[in-house]
C-alpha cells in the first residue's frame, strides 16, 4: 500500500496534466491545420465549419456545466484525526472561542467575506473566453492560408479567363456549347453537397468545387501536376460534361469521362503517357469510392474492346 507521502507525489503529478478541455482545444488545433495542410480527402469528407461548430458548441457544453456544477465542499481547517493521535488536542472553551468584544462591524465583515465560497462565474467565463479566442485564432489562420493559396486568390480575370477554358473544354466533349462555373459559394457543389461537381442531364451548365477548378487552373495554367489530385479533376471536369451530353447513368458517365479525360489532359499540357497513367489511376481508385458510392462504379462493360469502349480499334484503354 503506498504511504501517504507517495499518494501525494501522485496526485501532484496528476495535477500537472492537462484538463480535458486542453485536450479537446489541441486536438481542435490539431484537426484544423491538418485540414488546412493535409491531403485534399480530408477537406472534401468533412467541411470546417462543422469542426468549429463543434468547438464552439464543446466550450458551451463547459461554460454552461461549471455553472451548474455544486460547489465543492468547504474543506476542514481544523485539526484533522492524524493531528489529534501525534500531538494531541483540547478543545478550546466557549470563552475562547468568543470573538472579542472591541470588533467593529467591519473588521467582523472582513473576516466573513474571507471565508465566502470564491465566486465560479468568472473562472469558467475565463476558459469560455479562452476557448473562443483559440477559435478565432484558428479561425483567421484558415482565411488567411485560403485567401493566399486557394482558388479566391486568383485574380477575378484570371478565374474568369480560367472558367472560359473549363468550358470550351467541356464544350468539345458534350458536343455542344456549354458552361463551367466553380461554385465559389459552395451552394451547389462541395462537401456538404458530398460532390464535385454538378450537371443537369442534357443542360448547358455545370459546376465544379473551387479546389478542383485550382488543381486543373494549375494544369492548364501554370503546368503544374500533383498526381492523383490533377488526375481527380480532369475526371470530373469530363464526368460533368459527359452528363451535359445527355448521359444519365453515373457509372456510364464515369466510364466515359475516364476515357474522354486522356485528350483532356493532353489538351491541358500533359503528354499522353502521364494523362493515361493518370485515368488508368482513376480507374483503380474508382473501386474504392465505389464501396461508399456504388452509384458510381463502373459497369463491367468498361473495358477495352467492351460495349462502353469510345475507340474499340484502339487496344489502349483507357
């Protein structure tokens, strides 16, 4: 059994750590820069306002529980029980313990306020406040690297000269004029949305999500590549365009656009070689989102020489 000095050595220790709330404010802190600076999946599964929606609600949560939270019991001050066994103890008379009699009403005042329960409002409004300085802080990194880095920091004619790109590109594969915008508002398109992009069947616009106008602005533009990322945005580009054509089948549509986005590529300055390595990957991948979205997995018939084949003499595919 450990003695009473050990317990007291642990419990100081235990002090030291962090509270759950400074857990939940790193880990908040944590997320949100991995947002920011991690892969583009993270940012298109979860939308960061749900994370400082959820902060905010935690440090309400707090703020409203200590609150309501009893008062932790006024601890004895008086010779406690391993006191009276070593040195002993008498109790001290009525006369004695009789305050005297020359105290004014303010010196008893004084001393009666010094024992009152200290007040629990402002230490819990302090975290409150705390924690809503770390969402703001947090707050402002976000616009700040999103202003400086994102599609909103392009200047408004290069945008518009990049929108006119997306859509003379998209109009050669739905066979038709159409339209390309990049739903800056997040209105049409996003993570709430859980889409890329966006086409009525048969229409004449469509709308793709800002970070996947940036990956093909970045191509066509500045002859940037990122692999899977460049990759991901011509198939959406061309899956767009393919249902502007009057395709309906999601599955169909991916097919097509997975073979449509290799001269899409070319178009935007890869070589053949890297945009079919690139749709091929496409293809891969799409297994894998086909388990959460198996509307969008394509059919067996996506093959070469298959009934969904764009070019059946050709034994490249796609």
């Amino acid at each position: 059994m450990p003695s009473g000095a050990t317990f007291r050595e642990v419990q100081r220790l235990a002090n030291r750590l962090p509270s759950s709330l400074a857990v939940l404010r790193i880990a908040l802190a944590a997320f949100v820069l991995a947002w920011i600076f991690g892969p583009y999946a993270l940012r298109s599964a979860v939308p960061i306002w749900l994370a400082f929606l959820i902060a905010l609600g935690l440090e309400l949560h707090f703020f409203v529980g200590a609150l309501g939270r009893a008062p932790a019991p006024r601890p004895d001050r008086g010779p406690q029980a391993v006191d009276r066994e070593r040195y002993g103890y008498v109790e001290p008379s009525d006369e004695e313990l009789e305050a005297p009699s020359d105290w004014g009403e303010n010196e008893a005042a004084a001393q009666v306020s010094a024992f009152r329960e200290p007040s629990r409002l402002w230490p819990s409004l302090r975290r409150f406040l705390g924690g809503l300085v770390v969402i703001g802080a947090l707050g402002l990194i976000l616009w700040v690297v999103e202003s400086r880095t994102g599609w909103d920091a392009l200047a408004a004619d290069a945008r518009t000269e990049a929108e006119a790109r997306f859509s003379e590109e998209a109009s050669r594969i739905a066979a038709k004029p159409v339209s390309i915008r990049c739903d800056e508002s997040g209105r049409y398109v996003g993570a709430v949305q859980h889409a890329d992009g966006v086409a009525s069947v048969g229409g004449d616009l469509a709308y793709l999500t800002p970070e996947r106008c940036l990956e093909l602005y970045r191509l066509g533009f500045e002859g940037e590549v990122s692999a899977s990322r460049t990759g991901r945005a011509l198939a959406v580009l061309a899956h767009e365009a393919w249902h502007l054509r009057g395709v309906r089948d999601e599955g169909a549509t991916e097919c097509y656009a997975l073979q449509s986005g290799v001269g899409l590529g070319q178009r935007l300055g890869l070589s053949e070689a890297t945009a079919r390595q690139m749709m091929r990957q496409q293809l891969v991948e799409n297994a894998g989102r086909g388990r959460s979205s198996p509307e969008y997995l394509v059919p067996p018939d996506c093959h070469d020489g298959g009934s969904l084949d764009l070019d059946p003499d050709s034994t490249r595919f796609p």
